[in-house]
C-alpha cells in the first residue's frame, strides 16, 4: 500500500511542477530555445543519477536512496520556486537539476520493487503501480491549473510540494523496501567476483563468505550486474523502446501545455487542463492494463500502444481546430499510458540483475528528456511548439518495431525453488521466496487475489 502512495506521489509532484512552466517561463522572461536549455538540466541530473543508480541501489540499498533522494528533492523544488521570486535563471537551473538527480535512482528502486510485487503474484500488475503514477499526475495538473486560475505564486505551490514530497517519503520508505533491501557491498569484493568470474567462470571454492539473506539477491552479483548488463542486447534494445516512451510522455508532460496556450492563444489554466486530458487518458488506460496483458501479452499491448500513440500524436500536431488537438492529445495518452511499465516489467524478469537493468533502461529515458527539450524548444521557435511535437513521431515509430523485446525471458529457476515452464516464454518468471508474516508488503499480497497468468 506505501509502494502505491509513494508512485502516486511522484505522479502529483511531477505534473503540479510541469503544470506551472508557462507561469515559471513569464517570470524569467524565457524563449523557447531558453526553456528547453533549462530543462535539460533536469534532464542532465537524471541521466548521471541513473547511470549509477543500478550501483547505488545494490551498495547502499533502496532505504537509503529513498531517504537521500527525498531530501535532495525538496531543496530542488524550493530552489525553482525561489528562482520566480528573485528572478534567478541559475537557481531555477539548479533546482530543476536537483529534482532530476532526485527522481532517478528514485524511480529505479520503487519500479524494482513493484516488479517483484508482481513476480511473486503471478500476474501482471506493474500497470497498475504507473496507475496511480498517472492519478497522482491527474490531481498534480490539477492542482497546479486550479493554483493558476485562483493567482496562487509558483514559490508559495512549491514550498508545499517540497514539504509533502519529503514528509511523505521518508515516512513511507522503511515500509516498501524489500527487493532493493541488499546487503553492503565494497569495491574490493566486486572486483574480486570479477577476477574470479575470469578465472573459471563462476564463484572459486576459497574461503566461504557469510551466508546471504535469502530475501534479497547477493549484493555483489547485483553490483556486478550494473555494469555487464550493458552488453546485453535484449536490454539495449529494450532501452530504446523506453527511450521512445520517454520521448513521447516527457514530451508531452513538458510541452501540452505551452503547446495549447502558444498554438491555440488560451489562458494557462487551460493549458494545464489539456495537460489533465493526456494523464487522465493514461491512467485509465493504466488501470485497465493488467487486463489487456493477461488477454493480449505484452508484445501485442505494446506494439498497439505505439499505433495508437503515433495517431493521437500525429492528430494532435496536425489538427486545424481545438477540439481535434484535445482528442488528439487523449488518443496520444491511450497510446503512451502501457509502453513505460511494460518495458520496466521486461527489464526486471530476472530478479538478480532487475535494478540493474532497470538502471540501463532508464538512462536511455534520461537520453531522451536530454535531448528532447533543446530539439523541440529550438525548432518550436522556428515554427511553432505545437508542430516540433512531431519529431516524436520517429521514436513512435521505432517503438512498434521493437515490441517483441518485451516477451517473457526465460530466467533459471534457484536451486529449490520450482521449475519455470521454459516452453512459453511470456510465462511469469520465478518467484523470489515469499515475505515473513511481519513484513509490510505481505498485506498487499494477502489482498490481492491471485489468478494464473495466461501463456502469452
């Protein structure tokens, strides 16, 4: 139940930030190209937190990085609020790297835990966890059009996001940590496993190391793993149907808005509430996700995620009237709602290398907010925010083509734990061992009821 707060909680501080950018660009006095140079600062924080947050979630464990991150968070949002204050770009470039380098490792770790939530329920259910992601994002959108409307200043909106986002978390996090919850481990004894995977390809028979908790995969194989699973080409390859994903929600998370009030003339309340439009659509579709993936599978979801997707965008770029852009921009958010959790549940078959994984899928998001904002600011004073969205199109489009990345793989079951059925491969992968009765995540699983996962 924590787990799902804490998704809904970065969904609301997220979009009542993103809601606000009009109002942050008049108060700077920012051109397009200037805005989307700013927020590829965020974009430049998140990718250098995600490239080591696979490393740090298995040296220091989810607790801490939740705890870190909370904290980093908060001063971020602050300094963007102060930033319309006393008119400071270079605080606001600060603040918006701060949130960045906060979110990522963030991400990393709830989205590892969700996915073992799933593995040990047998089902699809990481949609659901992007769910409430996308409600919190609904109320944030909200919130920020409502505070718009009614004259609140960014500074006094963001003073309460930075205290519900770190109040929140910190009081969460010791309640949701289970599969990120890994021993310590140093830089001697990852180089050692390295020396000894060289030498025979497996563990030595030396001196015997303490006996792991059977909790949590070992530290140093998790640590290990955030560096070889760069090589893996299924892992690459899925990191570039996230990276289309990121492109096409980031995009929109960012530009809607402005894109509404530049290319239809509206105020920014209704801007942001075209912004509501796109996450409202996602989280519906969210929510009914886990039942399209146990009819349909993965790959078929997918690959129609990115149909109807490209369509919605393609309308929304295209239509010479208000209300088409707004269907437009709904069909867009059916079709970007699933490719996100998909692509993370992919990532995270295998529970010993998933924050790993996650870690190298992420960064390809990173790459592409890195990107994106810079592109889409320049061309959009060229001609117009509205008609850059179509750049995007090409991500879409390379995204269908790489859905069947995201079939089931086949992960070795552990010694003593049952056999998977290696004959499907989009059958559920194995389950790590279950909670004790003491654990809090043990009431999510007791509440929710288990049913086979169909051969996909």
């Amino acid at each position: 139940m924590l787990l799902l707060v804490v998704f809904t909680l970065l969904g609301f501080l997220l979009s009542g930030w993103l809601s606000r950018v009009p109002s942050v660009r008049d108060a700077l006095d920012l051109t397009p190209s200037a805005l989307g140079t700013v927020l590829l600062a965020a974009s430049l924080g998140t990718l250098g937190a995600t490239l080591t947050a696979g490393y740090v979630n298995a040296r220091f464990g989810g607790t801490a990085v939740m705890r870190v991150s909370a904290v980093v968070q908060a001063f971020g949002y602050l300094a963007i609020g102060l930033s319309t204050v006393v008119g400071s770009v270079g605080l606001l470039v600060l603040g918006v790297m701060l949130q960045g380098v906060a979110f990522a490792p963030v991400n990393v770790t709830i989205n590892v835990e969700a996915a073992g939530v799933e593995r040990r329920l047998g089902r699809s259910i990481m949609p659901q966890f992007h769910a409430l992601f996308s409600v919190g994002a609904v109320v944030g959108a909200g919130f920020g059009a409502g505070a718009s409307y009614l004259g609140v200043s960014v500074f006094a909106q963001f003073v309460f996001a930075a205290v519900l986002g770190a109040t929140v978390q910190l009081v969460c996090v010791r309640g949701i940590v289970h599969d990120t919850r890994l021993e310590r481990v140093s830089l001697e004894e990852v180089a050692a496993d390295f020396r000894e995977s060289a030498a025979d390809g497996g563990p030595t028979g030396g001196t015997a190391r303490p006996a792991r908790s059977p909790r949590a995969p070992r530290a140093s194989s998790a640590a290990r793993s955030s560096l070889t699973v760069w090589t893996e080409k299924r892992t690459i390859l899925l990191g570039l149907v996230v990276l289309a994903a990121a492109l096409s929600e980031g995009s929109a998370n960012q530009w809607i808005p402005l894109a509404v009030v530049d290319g239809f003339g509206t105020l920014e309340a209704v801007g942001a509430t075209v912004l509501t439009v796109f996450t409202a659509s996602m989280t519906v579709v969210r929510l009914l996700g886990t039942r399209l993936l146990d009819r349909f599978g993965r790959v078929a979801v997918l690959r129609g995620s990115g149909i109807a997707a490209l369509t919605g965008l393609l309308l929304f770029v295209l239509a010479p009237s208000f209300p088409l852009a707004v269907a437009g921009v709904s069909l867009w958010g059916i079709g970007a709602a699933l490719a996100y959790p998909i692509t993370l549940a992919a990532a995270s078959d295998d529970p010993v290398r998933a924050a790993a994984r996650v870690s190298v899928v992420t960064a390809f998001a990173s790459v592409a907010r890195l990107c994106a904002p810079p592109a889409i600011g320049a061309l959009g004073e060229v001609i117009g925010i509205r008609q850059a969205l179509g750049i995007i199109a090409a991500g879409l489009l390379l995204s269908i083509l790489l859905a069947h990345q995201a079939r089931r793989e086949d992960v070795p079951a552990e010694p003593g734990s049952p056999s998977s059925d290696t004959d499907s491969p989009d059958l559920p992968a194995p389950s790590l061992p279950a909670p004790s009765a003491t654990d809090p995540e043990t009431v999510i699983l007791e509440a929710s009821p288990s049913r086979p996962s169909s051969t996909r």
